[in-house]
C-alpha cells in the first residue's frame, strides 16, 4: 500500500510542477463554463441534456485515452456542428430554462401576505355556488411559454381583487394562473399544446394535462370539484385525489415551500375532512 501511495504522490508532484500558471487559468475557465453549463442543463425535466453532454464528454475522452486518433478527431472537429445540432433539436426547453432561471422578486407587502389562504377561501365560494376550479400554481418553472392566457394579468393576490375576478370573469372550463411569489398572472388561461384544446368540458379532462405539464416542471395544479366539494392535486406527475381543503393547502405549502405559517382551526365552514388520498402516476 505505501509503495503505491507513494507513486500516487510523486504522480501528483511531478503534474503540479509542469502545470503553469497559463494552465491553471485555462483548466479554471474551461471547468468554470461546463460547471454552470451543467447547472443549467440539469433544470430541464423532460429530456436528460445533461446526460448527452456528460456521454459525448466521454466520448472524446475514451477516444483519446484509447489512442483511437481518427475519431478523436473527428469527435472534436465535429463538436461544433454537434452542439447546434442539439440546439436545434431542444430549442423550446432551452429556451424554458433561460425564462425559469429566476422568479420575479415583488415586494413583500405587494400581495395579502397570506395570499394562499386567500385562494383557498375563494375556492369554497366558488364550490358554494356550483362552480368548479382549476389553479395552475407556477413556482419556479415558468408557464409562459406553455400557457395562452385569454385575460392576461400580472397584479398581487388580494381578496377584494380575488373577489372581483372569479365572480365575473373566471370560466370554470379554464385555468386561472397565479404564481408562487403571489402574484395574479391571469384568467382563462389555456395550455397550447393540450389533451382537451380549447376547455375542459368533463370533470376528469384536466387531469391529461396535469400529468403532462407537472412530469417537467415543479408547478402545482389544483382542482375543485363542486360535485364532491373534493379537491386533488397534481404534482410532479401525480395526481391526489379526495382532498379535503385543509388536506390541499397542506400539500401546496409544502410543494411551493410556503413560509406563512396557518393555523390549524381557520376553517370553520363545515368541508368534512377526507382521511383517504388516491393517486394516478404516469
């Protein structure tokens, strides 16, 4: 063990005193760009970029390590045409991960700092008066280039503005939009590549598109049934059924990472809670 220690050490030596310090800025920049090409590949979640990159990285290296000169260089003179290639080919989540890289910070106090409350409390009104709903929850994936929004909005979550909206504007058959960081993105919103074009006329249509757009990005969608006063989640693929509303404000805080802390008896309008959850999976 020590004699090859001992030759691991003097390997190690014997590389650092070779290496210049022209080196070492190069070997700095080259890992600094493919360190952050890799954390920007990795947020897309439908297709593995960052595995093709890591395997034609390989590639080259076995090639060359293998002596297999011809095509080592061609692996390396055909990179660039490679790369555009794969450009190409993924431009749409590409473009994605530009858009999704940040959320929009908006002041603290711009929205009702319990803005989720709100929502939920709006649910039940709307559950009262035997309509469904449909809330598409973007937190840090972004919805646009997904979603068509027939009535477009980017105003804070408040209860007078949640009050005016849903009671005049909203079509149950739609998607209303709005944004972890509480914020109102819009009203009858519509996803452009949907299972059910145009609206969801059955109770169980939405459920197609929720697998599909929650599988690649870490939105939440929650949906409640005026038939059952029931609500299920879809997350990351997975749709919960037969939640009660307190069971359904539980899962999205901790979806979205909800900091506002609610306390347990702030409901008090008689929504039977539902000990069962049932599960659909892609």
């Amino acid at each position: 063990m020590a004699p090859f220690m001992s030759h691991i050490a003097q390997t190690v030596w014997t590389l650092w005193m070779l290496t210049t310090w022209a080196d070492m800025a190069e070997i700095t920049i080259i890992s600094s760009c493919l360190y952050y090409a890799s954390l920007w590949l990795k947020k897309d979640r439908d297709k593995n970029l960052l595995g093709y990159l890591y395997g034609y990285l390989f590639l080259i290296f076995a090639t060359h390590g293998l002596q297999l000169t011809i095509l080592s260089t061609l692996l390396l003179l055909f990179s660039p045409a490679i790369a555009m290639l794969f450009m190409l080919m993924h431009q749409e989540l590409l473009q994605q991960n530009f858009v999704s890289l940040k959320n929009v910070t908006i002041p603290a106090n711009a929205s009702t700092p319990d803005w989720l409350t709100t929502i939920m409390k709006a649910t039940l009104t709307m559950l009262a008066h035997n309509k469904n709903m449909i809330i598409l929850i973007e937190h840090t994936d972004a919805f646009a280039p997904h979603v068509t929004v027939n009535d477009p909005l980017d105003v804070p979550i408040t209860s007078g503005i949640i009050t005016l909206l849903f009671n005049s504007l909203y079509n149950s058959e739609y998607l209303c939009w709005i944004s972890s960081n509480g914020m109102m993105r819009g009203i009858n919103a519509t996803f452009k590549a949907s299972w059910h074009p145009g609206a969801y006329q059955t109770n169980n249509a939405w459920i197609d598109d929720a697998v599909a757009y929650t599988s690649k990005t870490d939105g939440v969608i929650l949906y409640a049934d005026a038939a059952t006063h029931q609500y299920s989640i879809a997350h990351n693929g997975i749709i919960t059924h037969a939640l009660s509303m307190e069971q359904a404000h539980q899962l999205i805080k901790k979806y979205i990472n909800y900091q506002v802390s609610i306390a347990k008896k702030g409901y008090s309008h008689g929504v039977p809670k539902q000990e069962r959850f049932s599960q659909r999976s892609t």
